[in-house]
C-alpha cells in the first residue's frame, strides 16, 4: 500500500484552536473544482470534572467522546465521556497516556509513555489495555481504529523517517505516501478509507488512501494542512495553519469545503 497517484485537492476556508469540540466528520472525492463556505451549527464545549482544562480527540456513533487532559501533577492522561460521566484511561505504569480514537463498540486507541522514554501503542477493549507496537520500531503510535477493528498510526526506528501503517487482524502495512520523507495516519472509517498526513519538500500536506491510492489534501496558502477524521460517506475533517500562525479547522464534503471557526477563538482543532 505503498504506491498510487497524486491527486492536488485546492480549496480555500476554515478554521481555529479551542479545547474541546463535537463536530461531525466529512470528506473528499479528488478532482473536481471546489467552493467552501462556513459551516453552520451548533457549537458545544466538553467540560470533565477530572481536570478544568482539557481536549477532545474522537466520538464515536453513540456519542462517546474521548480526549485528554493534564492530572495535578501536569501528566498526561486519557479520559472517555459518556452520558455525562467521564472516566480517566491511562495505560497500566506509563508516565503519560494519550487517547485519540474510539469505534461504535467503545474500543479507545491511543500511545502510552512508560518511565524509560519509549513510546507505545495500544488499545482498551473491554476493560483490557493491549500494546501494540510496529515490529523492530522504537516509537509506535495509534490514531485511529473502525468498527472492524482496524487501526492505523504511525511508527519509527531510532530517529528516521515516520511511516504510517495499517493493522489488519494482527497483520501490519506499512503506508508511505509516494515521495514522501514523513507519513502518519491519523484515521480510518469503515470502509478502509484512510486519512493522515505527509511531508514533501518541507511542506505537510494531507492525504486520503482510497482503495490503494493516494490523494493529497492542501489548503492553498496554508503553512500546513493535516486530515485527522473520515466518517463512513467519505467526509474528512481536519486542519490547517495559515500564514499569520492561526489554527484552523475544516470539513470537506465531496467537492466542497466548509470552515470550523469556533466563534471568537484565537484557534480551531479538528
């Protein structure tokens, strides 16, 4: 999974940085001209009783939200908020936890820190917390997993270049966007319709993998653009910085972009 074409996807709009945001994912189908506009809604601020400062990652069908947050003694731990209730997710013995995707059945993925300064994967299933790290790396970490259980992230050996991957059912593939010095992915909907980022020529850009191939994603005057989501219709949300260093975030719907500013943020993640 480690070939395919180039496809530009030039856009215009989106968004900002603020802790905590419940948006709904869209997505991209390549070569075709696009318009954008603002997306309207309601927005909603997440709010744990566990920390007052925190940020939201991932929700999944039935609105379990999962994100993380700084403990009194400024670690980092993982948190799952459902129905009101928030619950503190942290990898048995590590320093720092980190939460970043979760499926319909409540599976949660993320990376974990242990005292010796490596860096691992793993997933919370039913109570139970499993490593996961790509073989032969020295740093594994999770992004994404669907309702089949497939997960994707990015791993490293010593300090090379990042390859994303995909685990299929205990089987790993490694996921370079052609030409590429730098790849991670960062989600996967139930269709196997993969999203992340690369880097090319300094410049990082945003990917879709659809089926074997690679399209890329780029906000036009974007320092950076990233896909971080994609729901099971093919929209994609994500991000991108622009020139004045603002975070902003966005929603593409097949051939349209949409802007996610949180109102009178200084920035918006998505």
């Amino acid at each position: 999974m480690n070939v395919g074409k180039h496809l530009e996807i030039n856009s215009h709009a989106f968004c900002s940085w603020v802790p905590v945001l419940a948006v709904s994912l869209s997505a991209v189908l390549p070569g075709i001209a696009l318009s954008q506009n603002a997306l309207a809604g309601v927005y909603t601020i997440v709010t744990i009783p566990l920390s007052p400062g925190n940020d939201a990652t991932g929700i999944n069908a039935p609105r379990e939200i999962v994100g993380n947050y700084a403990d009194p003694d400024d670690h980092g731990r993982g948190y799952s908020l459902r129905g009101g209730s928030a619950t503190t997710i942290n990898y048995p013995g590590a320093s720092e936890t980190a939460v970043f995707g979760t499926n319909s059945f409540g599976d949660i993925v993320g990376y974990y820190d242990p005292s010796d300064g490596s860096t691992h994967g793993f997933l919370l299933r039913s109570g139970v917390y499993s490593t996961i790290d790509y073989p032969g790396a020295t740093t594994t970490l999770v992004y994404g997993i669907n309702d089949t259980g497939d997960i994707v992230g990015y791993y490293r050996v010593g300090a090379g270049p990042r390859h994303g991957f995909l685990l299929t059912r205990g089987t790993f593939t490694t996921l370079d966007f052609p030409g590429a010095t730098d790849t991670r992915a960062h989600g996967i909907n139930s269709n196997g319709d993969i999203v992340g980022r690369y880097t090319s020529d300094g410049i990082i850009h945003g990917f879709l993998l659809d089926r074997g191939t690679f399209a890329s994603i780029h906000y036009p005057g974007s320092v950076y653009t990233q896909a971080t989501g994609i729901n099971p219709r093919g929209e994609i949300v994500g991000g991108y910085l622009d020139a004045d260093g603002h975070d902003h975030g966005f929603l593409l719907d097949h051939d349209h972009f949409m802007s996610i500013d949180y109102p009178s943020a200084f920035g918006t993640r998505v």
